[in-house]
C-alpha cells in the first residue's frame, strides 16, 4: 500500500545521502532520508580524516560536537621509513596551526556523531528522516514516477517518487535494482584494518607508509584519534598477498621502523572494512534513479578516502535534481533526463577522479616490485603535495 509521496527518495544517510538530502529539501523538494541502522555510522568502518575544506564546501558546520582532532598536515614514508613531511604549520605558519588566529588544515571525525550531525542538519532543513527501515527495491511507473519499496522495522511498504538517490555505501544494491553495471574488481577492493590504540605519540600529521612490505596493494596509516589516542591501520588487495590484513597489521606494529614506537600500544578497539581503490562507474543513472557517493565509486582511487566525494557529490546530486525537478521537464525523470547529473559531476569532480585512477593503476601495472614501491612513494608525494593540482580532492 502507498502510504507516502516525495519528489526523492534517499537510501541510506552516510555522507553522502544526507547531504543530497539537505541540499534538496533546503531548495524545496520533499525529501525522504532512509537507513537500515538504528544507530548511524556504527559499527564504525572509517578512520575519519577529513579536510577543512570538504566541511566548509558543503557548508558544514564545523563542531565540536564529531570533531577529534585537528590536522596540520601530512608526512609519507617510504618502506625504509624515509620520510617526506608536509607540514602547513611550518609552510605556512601564519594561516594554519593551533590557536584562534589560525586554523587546521582538516581533521579527524568521529564517524558516528558525524553521520548523526549530518541527518540531524538534513532533517533542520526539511528532510523526513526514517532508521531501521531498508530499501528493497523500486519499479518506474507509467506515469513518470516509480514506487519504492521499504522494509521499515518488520513491516513492508511503498512509497512514491519521482527519483531514488542510491547513497548506500559500497555494497550499493541500489544500483542493481536498475541492472546498473555496479561490480568492483576483487584486485580493486582494498580490505582494511585498524586499531584504535593508547600510548602511541603523534603529531597532528596523517601519517602514510608505503611499500609492498606493510600493505601490498595499499598502504598503512598511523593518525591521531584525539585523548591521546591513534589509529594505526592498512588496506591490502587480497590478490596481491596469501595473508590477512590483521596478518599484515601484527607485522607492521612489531617489525616495521615503527616498532619501538608501537611496543607498548593497547589496542582499544578493532574496525575493518572494504575500500573500493576502483574507477567512478561508468554509468551512474537509470530511469527515475542516481548514485552517489561509495555506491558509485566516488571514492579517491589514490588514498580511498571517500568523505569529501561523498559530500561533494552529494551536493552536485542535490543542485542537479533541484534544478530538474522544479524545471519545466521534470515529469521526465527517464535515464536520459538524469544523465544530466553524471555530466555534471563529471565537470565538477569525475574528470579529476578519472585521472587518479589512471595515476594508480600505473603505479600497480610496474611488475617489478622495488619500482612500484618508489612509483607509489612519488604518487603518494606527488598527491599531498602544496601544489598538487588535486589538493581540493
Ligand atoms: C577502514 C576504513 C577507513 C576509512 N578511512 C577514511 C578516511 O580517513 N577518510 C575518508 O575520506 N574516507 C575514509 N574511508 C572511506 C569512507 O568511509 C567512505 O568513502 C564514506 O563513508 C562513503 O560515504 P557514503 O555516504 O557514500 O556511504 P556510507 O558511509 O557507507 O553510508 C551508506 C549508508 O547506507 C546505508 N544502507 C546501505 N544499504 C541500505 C539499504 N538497502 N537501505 C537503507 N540503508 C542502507 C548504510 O547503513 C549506511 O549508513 C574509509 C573506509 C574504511 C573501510
């Protein structure tokens, strides 16, 4: 039975979702924001790392309420442990560092009060907010419009819209409900560790270890976690190696350059989960249906982080449909209407993403692997460098 109409449906609020969410509802369209959680972001598959930029760019408060920790910059290691620091609070000193006359660089969130501070933003501007309810499926209408079909606690129903947004993470199924061609590579699926430990110092740096040594395929990472906590973690392709990530992690904690620093770390808690390192998809539309966010691999194919695409995309998704859907076509919400949105997001982000991916599967096409790891240093150099054309990303 219908019981609901919405000019866009949303399936899942990470950050991506409740962005589209905040951005559509504040331009005036009626807005549904489903998650099949009942507490959002847990159990917690993120290490948080976000910059101040991707925030603010999305108007995004920034608050104290998600935010552990402040970033001043970068430094990449090679295998050896040869380090290249990017430190902004030495270049340049008088914009970024502590204080109230200066500020980070990015941050640290906390991905579950992060997730909640983004619904509640997205319901402040309009949007209905529905947890514990699960997308199932969805069917275009002969009349422009199309059904969706939600499992909300054990009950199922309908609702009717006139655009799903997929934004349900990496194993999107929103996609395959339209037939979307939406499989990732196993040789492109980063699987992913870290600890969240005590007793290990650090510096306000995202600190990057590379070499096939530590993470084959990857790399690993030690941040700062705010109370004097850290994270220290990596991401493999299972292809690339016969071991587990937590094999790969014990042997980087105990036998890397690190290791004295890392004797007496208590590991406090264990996250895990899997990182597309894989292309956008090639086609992100269907009839009265988008994707954003992991769901379409808007993820940064160089470091995989995800946030900032997702918050991006999630507002050129919101800019697109409010401009659709309140426009003189918008009873035509076919595959070809929507293409509009990949176009866009390929204007204002893909290309960009494009060229990443091209960037890392030259660096994991060299056979030889002493050259891949010096390949992936450089990259990994390249990208967080000041005048890197990609810092925005
Ligand atoms: C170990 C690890 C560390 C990471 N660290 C970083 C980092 O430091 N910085 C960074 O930028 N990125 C990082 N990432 C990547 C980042 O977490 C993702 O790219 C980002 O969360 C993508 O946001 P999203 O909104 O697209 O999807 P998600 O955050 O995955 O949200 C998807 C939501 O959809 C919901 N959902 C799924 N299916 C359904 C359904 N059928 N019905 C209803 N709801 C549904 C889920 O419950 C979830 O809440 C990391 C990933 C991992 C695994």
């Amino acid at each position: 039975m219908i019981t609901h109409k919405y000019d866009i449906v949303v399936i899942g609020s990470g950050p991506a979702g409740a962005t589209v969410s905040r951005f559509a509802a504040r331009a005036g369209l009626s807005v549904l924001l489903v998650d099949k959680k009942q507490e959002l972001g847990a159990p917690i598959q993120c290490s948080g790392a976000v910059s101040r930029h991707a925030l603010e760019e999305v108007g995004l408060p920034l608050a104290e309420e998600y935010i552990l920790e402040p970033i001043y910059g970068f430094a990449i290691y090679d295998q050896a442990g040869k380090a290249k620091k990017i430190d902004y609070r030495r270049l340049k000193g008088e914009v970024y560092g502590p204080g109230p006359d200066r500020k980070p660089l990015g941050y640290v969130v906390d991905r579950r009060r992060f997730d909640r501070y983004c619904m509640m933003l997205a319901e402040r501007a309009g949007v209905e907010t529905w947890l514990k309810t699960e997308g199932l499926g969805y069917t275009p209408a002969a009349d422009g419009s199309c059904t969706v079909q939600l499992r909300r606690y054990n009950q199922l129903l309908e609702v009717r819209c006139r655009v799903v947004v997929g934004a349900d993470g990496l194993m999107s199924q929103v996609g395959k409900w339209a037939g979307l061609q939406t499989h990732i590579k196993i040789t492109e699926l980063a699987g992913c560790l870290q600890f969240i430990v005590d007793r290990v110092e650090t510096d306000g740096l995202l600190e990057i270890i590379t070499g096939h040594e530590w993470a084959p395929g990857g790399y690993a990472w030690v941040f700062p976690k705010g109370n004097g906590y850290a994270e220290i973690g990596l991401g493999v392709i299972s292809t690339m190696t016969e071991h587990s990530a937590q094999w790969h992690l014990d042997k980087f904690m105990r036998q890397s350059f690190f290791k004295d620093r890392f004797a007496a770390a208590r590991i406090l808690e264990v996250q895990g989960g899997g990182v597309p390192l894989a292309a956008p998809l090639r086609t992100q539309y269907a009839d009265n249906l988008i994707l954003v966010g992991d769901a379409a691999r808007h993820v940064n194919p160089i470091t995989g982080g995800g946030i900032h695409t997702a918050l991006s995309g999630g507002k050129i998704a919101a800019d697109f449909l409010v401009k659709h859907l309140q426009g003189a076509e918008r009873e035509d919400c076919s595959a070809g209407a929507l293409a509009g949105y990949q176009s866009a997001w390929l204007a204002a982000l893909g290309d960009k993403m494009w060229k990443l991916y091209h960037a890392k599967t030259a660096v994991f096409h060299q056979e030889d692997i002493p050259t891949r790891d010096a390949y992936l240093f450089k990259t990994m150099s390249d990208y967080f460098d000041p005048n890197s054309e990609y810092k925005k990303i």
